[in-house]
C-alpha cells in the first residue's frame, strides 16, 4: 500500500480558515486509509513531525472556531509543540525515504515549501490540488507581496507539470488547460469538495420580516462587492423591504471596494458589513438569511453548498460551479448580471411568495459529499 505524505507547512504558516483549507480540514477527517496511508508533514526543528490524519484534525479544526488570526495562529503553534512530544519524526534526509508520493493540498508561495516540492518531485509523484488560475488569469484581485511575483509564477508552473491534478471543478481543470497549458496528457481529473460538514437542516422563516440577502467572502473585485451594493441600494430606493449584510474581510488588493460597502452601509442602515466572523457565527448567519447570493468568479464556492445545507437557497451569477452544480436543488443562475440585472433579482425576491418558491426548491441532501472527494484525492495518489 502506497504511503503518501501530505504538506502541511502552509496551514501552519498562515492558517487563514479559507475554503481551500477548508479543503485540507477534510482531508485529514475523510482519509481513506484503506485506499493509502498518510502523514501530514511539518517542519520541525532540523526534520519533520509525521501526524497522524486525526492529529491533522486536532491541529486544524480549532482554527475555525478562533475568534481572530492572531489566536488563530497563536493556537495553531500551541498545538504543534504538544504534539511534537508524542509524533514520530523524521531527518530531512530520511523524508525522501519514507513516501512513495507527495501531495500538495494547498496553494503555496513560500519559498521552503516550492523548494521541499522541487526536492521531493526528483523522488516521487507529486500530486497537487487545483483551485483555480486566478492570481495568474485576474491577477489585480491579489496583492502580492514585493519580491514575491516570481514564487508565485513558481508555483502555477508547478502546478501545470505535476504528476496528476485533482481539480475542484471543470473551470479549474479548464483554466489549467487553456491558460497554464498543462500537458493534456497528464493525469488530471475533477472532485468536487463536500458541503455536508454542515448539518443539513431548514430554520423555519420568520413570517413578516425583511427577506434578509447574505452574501459571504472576502472583498475582491472578482466578487463584485460594489456592485451588488450598488444595486440593492438603487433597489431600496424602488421601495423593497429587504436588508442586506455582508460578510468577509476587507479587500487587500483594492481600498476602493471598502470605501464602496462602507459608503453604502452609511447611506442605508438595511446595509452591514461584518468584517470578521467565526465560523459558527457564519453558519448561524447562512441559517437566518431568505437569500444567500454568490456574484462573480469562483473557483468552487463552498458557502454555496453551506447555504443550502442549512436550508438557504441561492441566487447565483458569472462563473459559480456549486451554483452550477446545484441548479434545480436550491440554486438559480441569474447568467452574467449587469447591475440592473441585479436590481431587478433584488426587487423579485424581497417579495415573501417568491422568496418562499425558492426555498422551496433547496435539497440539503444533494450536495456533494467529503468523503467522494477525500477519495477521488488519495486514489490520485496511488496512481
């Protein structure tokens, strides 16, 4: 049976809570050992720790539950000492040894990581996870720092020469394809991650109330923040009852989408911006909202599957493959909406009866599971 180690330098480094490490939360709790066995690898010392899949878990999942980044981080180092009195360790010599191939579950650009790739690609496959192409494809939603555009170049051309690529979805593997211009003969297939972390339920409506849209990420021009703001103001002022609230950290590539949810919280109190959030307070949020909306470029779009989980439908528009995926189980394709397209979704659904018919088409249960993604990953990695 195949041995596979798993890079965990990243989380460690910077554990961000975002969805790709979401994507490496379920794969410590999903592993197939069955299928192979596994370590995840941190840095140590003048070696590695190897953990076990449940030692991942205790590591990440705390994480989600930190009220900021810097007890986020503080706690994630907490937790590696304790567990380098009892984990096994290997020299960095004896790493190469010890594997029969390699997975990189996260996006990377630092320097030892791509180095320890470099090393490791000479000895074994090397299996990575593909998001999306983005900071390559639409690189002014990202602020890089100085000195690192190279590593970041790095980093997709490692990805477009990898051993195998599992893809998060069609428009990944496509992007890898049509603009990293991966070699199409290269093992390269598609899994989508899971949304059943969240317990499927349907939190009953308050009958009278404000249909209340949500909308969750991160502040980046791909998203459309200032649009959809935009558009639910110049629908308030039609008349709608409606409010809406915005979740996510502040743009860090553009002051200007800030400036334009700040502004529009200040002009219209039916408007708020929540900058962070636990991810309980998050759940809780997806489980009140009538409508939760995903605008924009996604590689994947987890919170999409979140939010039906819960019993939220979605409205949806751009390039949204868990839209995508769940049209007709609580997701509707409202295409690529200009502005007015949007005011006018905004005007329809603050109506209680269409907002009902919507919710009405949501199926917790068919959301994609962790377990066939887990799966689809470690079968990659045997090869």
């Amino acid at each position: 049976m195949r041995h596979v180690g798993i890079d965990l330098e990243q989380f460690v480094t910077d554990p961000y809570t975002s969805g790709i490490q979401r994507v490496l939360q379920y794969l410590a709790r999903e592993w197939p050992m069955e299928t192979a066995t596994c370590a995840f690898v941190v840095p140590w010392e003048d070696g590695y720790l190897l953990l076990t899949p449940e030692q991942a878990s205790t590591l990440i999942d705390p994480a989600f539950d930190a009220a900021d980044t810097d007890s986020m981080r503080a706690g994630v180092w907490s937790r590696v000492q304790e567990l380098s009195n009892g984990a096994p360790r290997v020299s960095a010599s004896g790493m190469l040894g010890h594997f029969d191939s390699w997975l990189m579950p996260e996006v990377s650009y630092l320097p030892q990581v791509l180095e320890r790739l470099t090393m490791v690609q000479e000895s074994m496959p090397c299996v990575m996870i593909g998001y999306d192409a983005l900071p390559m494809t639409d690189p002014s939603n990202y602020r890089f720092r100085p000195g690192t555009a190279a590593r970041v170049s790095d980093y997709f051309r490692r990805l477009s020469s990898a051993s195998s690529v599992v893809c998060i979805s069609e428009y990944s593997r496509q992007a890898l394809l049509r603009r990293l211009r991966r070699d199409p003969g290269l093992p390269i297939s598609v899994a989508h991650p899971g949304g059943d972390h969240i317990p499927a339920s349907m939190m009953p409506r308050v009958a009278g109330s404000p249909i209340h849209f949500l909308r969750v990420g991160t502040l980046e021009s791909r998203k459309r923040p200032q649009e959809v703001a935009e558009a639910f103001l110049a629908a308030r002022k039609i008349g709608i009852n409606a409010r809406l609230t915005f979740i996510g950290r502040p743009s860090a590539s553009d002051a200007r989408l800030n400036r334009a949810v700040l502004s529009a919280c200040v002009q219209d109190p039916a408007i708020e911006w929540i900058e962070s959030a636990t991810d309980e307070y998050v759940r809780h949020a997806l489980a009140g909202a009538d409508v939760f909306l995903s605008v924009g470029t996604e590689g994947y779009g987890i919170p999409v599957l979140e939010a039906i989980r819960l019993g939220t439908p979605v409205l949806f528009g751009g390039i949204q493959p868990a839209g995508d995926i769940m049209v007709g189980h609580g997701s509707r394709d409202l295409g690529d909406p200009s502005i007015d397209d949007l005011v006018q979704a905004f005007t329809t659904y603050s109506d209680a009866s269409e907002a009902s018919a919507l919710r009405s088409e949501v199926d917790p249960e068919a959301v994609p599971r962790w377990r066939d993604f887990t799966h689809a990953v470690a079968r990659a990695c045997v090869g």
